[in-house]
C-alpha cells in the first residue's frame, strides 16, 4: 500500500534513532558512519531549509501551471464546471505518483506540495459537487464521507501527518451531521455521541499504536490520536455545546445555561487534569503538551463565563503562581524522580537553528524604535504589556 | 523496539560491547524528560507577570509616577549587569559558553530594561531632545558591547536591529515588509549601505576569526537587507536604462554569494541567493517582454511558460545542487 521502499523505511528507522544517540554522544563517529553505510537510505530528502525552499517554489510553479491550463481551458464549457477540478485533481495525483516513484521523493517538499495540491482539489471537486458553493448546504454528508476515504487512502500511500489529521477531521464530520439528520432529537444528544465517537475512535487508534503493523504510520497515528483527544473535549466543553445549543434553538448569546451544565463544567475542568495525570503515569508526551494546551481552554471557557477579577490582576497573579509552580517543579525534580527528570536528554533539532536570535530580534526590535516614532502612549515603558496583549 | 535494534547491530558487529552496554542502559532508564515543557510554563509565567505588572502601572501611572518608574527599571537593570560582571566568563575570541542556564536570561533582560530606560527617558523628558541620533546610538553601543563581552547571540540581533534603528529605519522582518516604503532613493540607498556593512562584517568575523559564531546573524541580516534593497532600486529604475546596471550588480552579488555558500556547505544561503537572483531575473525578462511590446494575450502566454519553465528549471538545479553538497558532507 504505501509507495515508499519497505527495505529503505526500515533503514531509515534505524539510521534515525542512532544518528540522535550519535549526536548525544552515546556512540562513536566511527560506529555511526559504519551503520549508515551497512543501512543504505535512497531517498531524496533534504534538511529543513530546503525542504520548505522546495516546497514553496513548487506551490509557485503549480499554481502558475494550473493558471495557465485554466485560462486555456477558459473558452470551452469544460472549465467552469467540478469537473474540471477534478481533471486538474487527477493530474496532479499522476504527477506526485510519477515523480515520487521516480525520483525517491520523501517528504521532500515537492512531494509534499503535489499531495496538498491534489488534496486542495479533491476538497474544491467534492464540496462542488454536493453545491456547498450554492448556499444549499444540506447534502454535505456525502463529501465528508468521500473526502474521509480519500484522505485515509492518500495517509496509506503517503504516511503524511496532515492528511491522517485530515481523515480524523472529516471522520468527525461526518459522524456529526450523520446524527444531525435525526433532528432535533440528534441536535440534543451530539454532545455525547461526539463524545462516544472521539473516545472510540481513540481506543482504536491506541490498539493500532501497539501493533507492528502500523509501524511506518507511528507519526500519523499520533496525529490521529491528537485530533481524537481535541474532539473528545470540545465535544463536552461548556463553551461549545453553550455555544451549539444557543444555535440550535435560536437564542442570542445572553443564554449561558445549558441543561445537564454542571456535567459540562466537570468535563470541561477535569478532562484536561486527567490527562496531565495520565502523561505523568504513562510518560506519554503527547497527552502531556494536549493536557497543557486544553487546560489553557478550560481557564479561557472558565473566564468568559466568571468575570471574577480584572484581567490585569489575574495576569500578575496567574504569573506568579505559574513561576512558583514551575520553579517548584524544576527544584523538585533536579534529581530524577520515577524517571522523571528536567535535564534535557535530547536536544531538540530546532535548537540547532539560530531561531532565538531572530525571534528576540523581531520581538524586542520594537521598544527602541519609540524615541523617533512617539506613536505609543507610553513609550518603551510598555514593552512587556505589549507583548502580553498578543498572547491574551 | 528499540532494544531489538540496538542487539540487531551488536550482533552485527556495528556497535561495540561498551556503546552497546551504554545504549541498553540508556533504554532501560527510559528517562522523561520534560525540560521542554517547564520552560514553556516558566516563559508564559514570566510574560503573564510583567504583562500584568506593566498593565498595573500604565493605569497607576498618576500615583506612581514617571520618576518612581524610572528608578525601578534602572535599579533592575543595574541589578541584572551587576550580577551579570560578577558571574562572567573570561573573554576570548572563540565561543564561550555562559556560566549557568539563568545567566544568559539575566543579561537579555537587563539589555532590554536598558533599552526600555533609553526609550523611556527620551519619549518622557526628552533628554536628548531632538537628537535622535545620540538617543538610538548610545543602547546600541552597549548593546555591541555586551554582545561582545558576554558572547550572546539574541543580544547581537537586537544590536543589529539597533544599528539599523540608528540609521533611521528598521530591519525587523515584519516592518520591512509591512510598513517598507521602498520609493524614497535615500532609503534605499540607506538600506544598502548598512547590507552591505553588515555583509563586510560576516566576512571580517570569518577573516579573523573573531567570535566567528556570529558570522551567522551578520550574514542573515546582511544578505536580506542588501537584496531587497538592490530590488527595489531595481523596481524603482524598472522603466529606465539603470534597471540594467542594478540587475547587472544583484546578478553578481548572487553569483558571489552563491559561490560563499557552496564552499561553506550552507543550503540556506544558496537557496536565498538562487532566489533573489531568480526574481531579479524574471523582472528583467517582464521588462525585455515589454520592450518587444508583446502586450496581446500570446505574450501573457509566453510569459507564463518561461517562469513556469524556468521555475521547474530552478527546482531541479537546487535538487542537483543538494545533492552535490550532500556528497561532499560525511555525515
């Protein structure tokens, strides 16, 4: 099923996890180098830089080409109807065939370009086709349904991470307005068949994970799993299903109570805490930053329901309490704990790259530039509130 | 899995027994690490806190007042380069690595208090009245300094920043392109010396191998700014015979820099140089289009098959520059 050569993802799999003890310092330069020889990659697949310079110009070259075919095609009755996407669709997918299959691509960027154009097609194709364009939305069913097979399909062939994203995504969809066509009586239970949905959907993703099978799909199942847990709690946030029901019903915004609320309050705080508790248990990351990121959700749903202090005093004392708890933390585990530790054992790649001095350069450049300028009202003195007006 | 790896290459003979020992021992610890995730809460802790803090005062200002305000950031920063001359590191002409993990955030916050005392006690009280000039150039003197002395690379960036606020403009990425009024000549003129000054730096840095790391930062600033600043000459002369002396010099300039980054194994800086030759290039075709007067829907066509060409054209010279590259590179 998948285009890639089984006998070089294997190899890969192998170089990959030494090349990270190489550069920890593990293994020798000499050992490493004879692995890689005795474990030969022949895909083309370059660093980071140019993966995102190949991806770019060939989105460029693409869309002129595309431009070019349909200006040609312009005259005809062929260009202005689905059809003639789904023309351009089928080309685009010869070609990422082709040229992948010819040239080794990996990931490389050009594939990548070639496989989101050809998805950006499917998704203009499917949506014409059931006359999303037209305001007449009732029968979107079928493209959801059409798009979740081509995505699963295209992750099986490609293994890329937003297309597994992609199936997760249009799997939900569909699920959701299958349910909506039983009327009001569905409108009222989706949030517990989302939930039902998203918690299965993760039981059988995380059956996969295990299984050697699904070996070369490691990173799609992940992704797969990231996009279970999101769904799992939006489904049962207060904000959302407060936010669905409102619309449902036609009532305005100044609704806020929901029938069975204080079991959507619950979800809403304790779904995220179980998670952390989960990621600390397991050691599993990927709970752990998803815990992290759905808790920051919760104190915004919280926030926009309560109005307890003013922002800047929650500001000064949510920091406080964030520094205490994280210098708590960092002291409490200088010696690792239940295999816990702060030390980092792995550099992360992106730290190689000279990010930091660029980003200080575009976040700081600014308080400087205010003696000649005078725009804000209170000079370089409000550099930090700046900043924090971005992220709040 | 791993396991089955690292015994699969023992027997091989591919790992010795010491590695292999250390490998399993590693496995087995199976450490977590979440170094990543603390600094995340320690950052957001730290932005939330002076985001509040800085909210606090802006409406207290009447109470507190400026003075008050201003003895706090200069006391602050003082602190900062206090503990920072106390802790540092002898200074040398290669990389030093900073004395602990704190320090480095010390120094980065007491250079932007230092900035923020400079900006503040002009736009407050006007200290150097109209003289912009002294006002921008005495942070960015002690900003080089304590790049420098200290050997930061963040702090390098905003010295350079610095620099270019000081030559009355901005190199932030974000305003270049965004605010960038690239009509007025002085500016451009402006922008090209200070590429090119900052070009002349990387190459002095990697001569003398004078802290040879921040050649790097030189080179990044410097060969943006110098080629949007040759473009837009380019733009700007675009109906006029000096369009061609101005293609002439980004062509040559590209060459060159491509040639530097080739030897230096940077794909980076090649694909930077490739492409901005690559646009200058297809303004000079547009142009010579023009010139032919070929304005009917044929010579649209023909227009966008010579990029669309030339761009796939462009795609695999890169593939095969790459792979030239990689060949050379061991690892």
């Amino acid at each position: 099923m998948i285009i890639y050569n089984q006998l070089w993802l294997n190899n890969l799999r192998v170089v990959k996890k030494l090349r990270d003890d190489y550069e920890d310092g593990y293994i020798g330069k000499g050992e490493f180098l004879a692995i890689k020889q005795h474990y030969p990659v022949g895909f083309y697949k370059p660093r980071m830089v140019g993966v995102i310079g190949f991806f770019i110009l060939t989105l460029f070259a693409l869309t002129l080409s595309l431009a070019l075919l349909s200006l040609i095609a312009a005259g005809g009755n062929f260009a202005g109807t689905p059809y003639w996407t789904l023309f351009l669709c089928i080309g685009c997918y010869a070609c990422l065939e082709g040229m992948t299959k010819a040239n080794n691509y990996f990931h490389s960027g050009i594939d990548n370009a070639l496989l989101y154009y050809t998805v950006g097609l499917a998704n203009t194709t499917a949506f014409w086709i059931v006359g999303f364009f037209s305001n007449d939305q009732s029968g979107l069913l079928p493209a959801f349904i059409l798009l979740t097979l081509v995505y699963l399909y295209l992750t099986l062939r490609f293994a890329d991470l937003l297309m597994a994203a992609g199936t997760c995504i249009y799997f939900f969809c569909a699920v959701y307005f299958t349910w909506a066509k039983l009327g009001g009586f569905g409108m009222a239970t989706m949030p517990f068949i989302m939930i039902l949905a998203a918690a299965v959907a993760y039981y059988i993703l995380n059956l996969l994970n295990k299984k050697s099978i699904v070996i070369n799909y490691i990173n799609c199942i992940a992704a797969g799993r990231l996009v279970a847990i999101v769904v799992l709690y939006l489904a049962g946030n207060y904000f959302v299903v407060n936010k669905l029901n409102n619309l449902l019903k036609n009532l305005d915004d100044s609704h806020t109570q929901v029938q069975l609320g204080w079991l959507f309050w619950l979800w809403t705080i304790l779904l995220p805490l179980a998670l952390l508790a989960t990621a600390i248990k397991n050691k599993d990351r990927l709970f752990l930053r998803t815990g992290m990121a759905l808790s920051v959700a919760a104190v915004f749903t919280f926030r926009y329901y309560y109005h307890l202090l003013p922002v800047e005093v929650m500001l000064t004392i949510g920091g406080t309490i964030l520094l205490l708890l994280a210098y708590t933390i960092i002291n409490y585990l200088k010696q690792p704990k239940k295999g816990i530790t702060y030390t980092e054992t792995r550099k992360a790649n992106w730290e190689k790259l000279n990010l930091e001095g660029f980003i200080i350069g575009q976040t700081m450049g600014h308080a400087h530039q205010t003696p000649a300028k005078s725009q804000s009202p209170f000079g370089g003195g409000s550099g930090g509130g700046g900043g924090s007006s971005d992220s709040f | 899995m791993a396991n089955n790896i690292y015994r699969q290459l023992h027997e091989q003979g591919l790992l010795n027994d010491e590695s292999y020992e250390r490998l399993q021992k590693k496995e087995s610890l199976n450490l977590f690490s979440v170094h990543w995730e603390l600094n995340l809460l320690l950052y957001t802790g730290v932005l939330l806190l002076t985001g509040g803090l800085g909210t606090l005062i802006y409406k207290n200002i009447d109470t507190i007042g400026h003075q008050a305000i201003l003895a706090l950031i200069a006391l602050l920063c003082i602190g900062c380069f206090y503990y920072c001359f106390k802790h540092k590191a002898p200074f040398s002409s290669q990389k030093v690595a900073s004395p602990n993990t704190g320090f480095d955030y010390i120094l980065l916050l007491g250079s932007i208090l230092m900035v923020t005392f400079f900006g503040y006690i002009q736009y407050q009280y006007n200290l150097f009245g109209n003289n912009y000039n002294l006002a921008a150039l005495i942070p960015m003197v002690i900003l080089f300094f304590v790049a420098y002395r200290f050997d930061h690379l963040g702090i390098l960036s905003m010295a350079i920043t610095s620099l270019a606020v000081w030559m009355g403009i901005s190199v932030t990425p974000k305003t270049l392109l965004l605010i960038g009024d690239f009509n007025s000549l002085t500016l451009i003129y402006t922008y090209l010396l200070l590429g090119c000054i900052l070009l002349a730096a990387a190459w002095l840095t990697e001569r003398f191998q004078f802290k040879k790391h921040f050649r790097f930062s030189y080179q990044n600033y410097g060969t943006h700014v110098t080629f949007i600043a040759l473009l837009a000459g380019f733009f700007h002369f675009f109906e006029h015979a000096y369009a061609l002396i101005w293609a002439t010099v980004i062509l040559s300039l590209a060459g060159y820099l491509y040639r530097d980054a080739y030897k230096n194994h940077s794909f980076y800086f090649i694909l930077t140089s490739v492409l901005y030759g690559y646009i200058a290039l297809c303004g000079l075709s547009i142009r010579i289009l023009e010139l032919f007067a070929i304005k009917d829907i044929g010579g649209f066509y023909l227009l966008l098959l010579l990029i669309i060409s030339s761009t796939i054209g462009l795609i695999f010279f890169l593939i095969n520059t790459y792979k030239n590259l990689k060949s050379d590179d061991h690892l």
